[in-house]
C-alpha cells in the first residue's frame, strides 16, 4: 500500500499556538510513515513546522489586531486584493501538484472565517478533484465564543456539505464540543475526539529555572512579563527566574525588559527546551493557550495561568477555570495585572505541593494518526 499523502492547511495570524499544535500532529503523521505537506500562512517560525515534514510558504499574512478584525502584511499594512489573489492561486496549486489523499485545515470551518477568499476555493477544488480527497477539520477543544449566532449556523453548513470528519484535539472528559459550540450536535455522527495534543514526556533540563514564564508567541503578553519581571526584582526567595518572550514581541519592547532584568532573570525570545524547563521548574507563570497548558500538564509543575482575553477572546478562560477547578492551576486575570496580584499568587503557589496526578489524554497527535490510519484503510476498502 502506498503511502497515504497529506496535505495539511495552517494559517496562524497573532501568536504561534496553531502552527505548534498542527506541526505536533504533522510530526506525528510523518513518523506513521504518512507523507505530510504543511501549508503555512502566517510569519516564519524558526524550528516549523518540523523534521520529516514538507512545506509550503504561503506570502504571509498577520491579524491587523488583537481582535482578529483584518489582515495585514508583515509590514502592519493591510493587504490588497491583488496580494490576496496570489496567495489562493499559489495555495490552489500546490494542492493541485500535491494531489493528497487528505485534506485537513486547521481551524477552518470554526475558526480562521477571515481566510475563506483562499479556503472556499479550496473547497470547491476538493469536490472537483477525482478521485476526491478526504476532507478533515482539525480544532481545538474549546472554541471561541460567538457573538453572532449566524457564524455557527455558516459553519454547520460547511461542513455538512464538505467535510467528511472532524477531529476534535481534546478530552471529553475534561470538555466537550457542544459547551463552546451549541450547533455541535447537528455534527455529531462526524466528530471524533483524539485527545489533547502535547508534545512527548520532557526529559530535566540541563539549565534549571526554579520559575519559568512564558508569553507564547508575544504578540501579547507584555503586560503579563512586565509583572512577572517585577515580581522577579522584588523576589527575596532568591529564585531564578527565566522569562521567555516569543518570537513576535516587539524589538523595543524586549530591550526594555532586558534593561530591567537583575541577576535572578534570564530573558529569551525562545527555548526549543521549553517542555524540559518546566519538567525542572518549581513553578510555570504563563497565558492558557492550548500548547503551553499541555506542556504544563504533561511536565506536573505548579502552574499560574493569565488567560489572554483581549478583543473578546473567551477560548483561554474557559480553559483556566477549567484547570482551576481541578487544582491544576491559579488564575489570575489579564486586565489590570500588576506585580503585587502575581507575587501573591507566586507565594501561594509554591507554598502548595505540586499538582494531583490527572488523567486527562495527551496523546492526541498519535492518536490523530491512528485515526486517519484507519479512515484511509475504510476507504481503501470501500
């Protein structure tokens, strides 16, 4: 039997959580001995989508702003119609010459609406191709809440007439699709759960922090490593502390903290070794985005969690309070953070025992693969 091919569409626009959870999953299938092509569209991560992975570029496109309302170019100018027609005739050929056996899209239909110029021609170029690619949707456990329920409505409509399945990167028994998207019982014969997709078991890092603090991509945060710098300074526990950036913060901005930072604080814009920091770590200190909590889970440190909420965003909290009500975490919230509510909690939490073991699934990205192993294997008999 041939290899089944793979053609996988992510397009991340304000931080980098997207691109890592699609790139585990990628990574995954590649070592199932599927041939795996990953089209990006946002900025160039270094280290993505990953080894044994093909990839596709499309031009670049971020979010305008925090509340995802436009896109813009790598300059921060908004893109032209002309710029947008280049990239869906460059992503529509690279499925052509691809000609998959699988087509999955990350986020699209429940999220990512702002890159149906590309995404519908897509679609329609699926149906069209013979014979015709599976098509998955791929998504997180929690959606983000809609403020328009015609969005959902849109969506169910999507992927009745177009996908075949969609797979849901969480654990039932923690949340379930229907708690963020009311419409997800119209869908159910085609959901399957594969569980939370987090990276392997890290080894004890070579260089141990007793505190690591993490703001993701850093496109945000700032306002969290801010107080977390503060906490650090005043800190007479004589912890070391380590403050991980992301790689979108902006120049400025990380000379600024770097000019702050005292003997206690090492600042990085990135650490390939992140899971190995918190598996060393007394204490994690970061927003709730999917990849970083299941990072945290998988290494069992202690965990404070300062769920973005920027422009609406609902997806982060419910994850925190989620976490918090299982004693895996402390939440603190974004608007209106200072050093003395981060401290507090600092105290609070290393003054606890490290968090109860949990059974929550995080073997999602082999789980996914085993899934698709056996979709594929059903239609081949067929």
């Amino acid at each position: 039997m041939t290899r089944p091919s793979v053609f996988f569409y992510v397009q991340h626009l304000l931080g980098i959580g997207h691109l890592a959870r699609a790139s585990r999953i990628a990574s995954a299938l590649a070592e199932e001995d599927f041939d795996v092509m990953v089209v990006t569209g946002g900025s160039e991560v270094p280290g993505f989508p990953g080894p044994g992975v093909k990839s596709v570029a499309l031009p670049a496109v971020l979010a305008s702003s925090a509340g995802f309302s436009g896109l813009a170019g790598q300059d921060g100018n908004p893109v032209s119609d002309e710029f947008l027609a280049r990239r869906r005739d460059l992503l529509l050929q690279a499925f052509h010459a691809a000609r998959p056996d699988i087509v999955i899209t990350e986020a699209f239909p429940f999220g990512r609406r702002q890159m149906r110029f590309e995404l519908l021609p897509l679609l329609d170029a699926i149906e069209a191709m013979s014979p015709r690619p599976m098509l998955v949707a791929s998504i997180r456990d929690i959606l983000q809440e809609r403020t328009k329920p015609d969005r959902d409505e849109e969506t169910i409509e999507l992927v009745k007439a177009h996908f075949d399945h969609v797979l849901v990167h969480g654990d039932p028994s923690f949340i379930t699709l229907p708690e963020t998207f009311p419409l997800a019982g119209e869908i159910v014969d085609k959901i399957i759960y594969t569980g939370l997709v987090a990276g392997p078991t890290p080894a004890a890092g070579d260089e141990p922090f007793d505190i690591v603090v993490s703001a993701g991509g850093g496109a945000v945060g700032r306002d969290l490593l801010d107080a977390a710098l503060e906490t650090a300074r005043r800190s007479a526990r004589q912890e070391s502390w380590c403050l991980i950036t992301g790689p979108n913060l902006p120049a400025g901005d990380f000379a600024a903290l770097s000019e702050r930072a005292t003997d206690n604080v090492r600042l990085f814009r990135f650490r390939k070794d992140f899971p190995s920091l918190l598996k060393s770590a007394k204490l994690s200190i970061s927003q709730a985005g999917y990849n970083t909590v299941c990072d945290v889970l998988m290494a069992g440190c202690r965990s404070i969690l300062v769920p973005f909420t920027a422009g609406g965003e609902t997806e982060q909290s419910v994850r925190a309070s989620r976490l918090e009500a299982l004693d895996l975490a402390i939440c603190l919230p974004e608007a209106g953070l200072k050093a003395d509510m981060v401290e507090a909690a600092v105290e609070r939490a290393l003054s606890k025992p490290k968090p109860p073991a949990h059974r929550l699934d995080l073997s999602g990205a082999r789980r996914t693969a085993d899934v698709l192993r056996m979709l594929t294997s059903s239609d081949q008999r067929d």
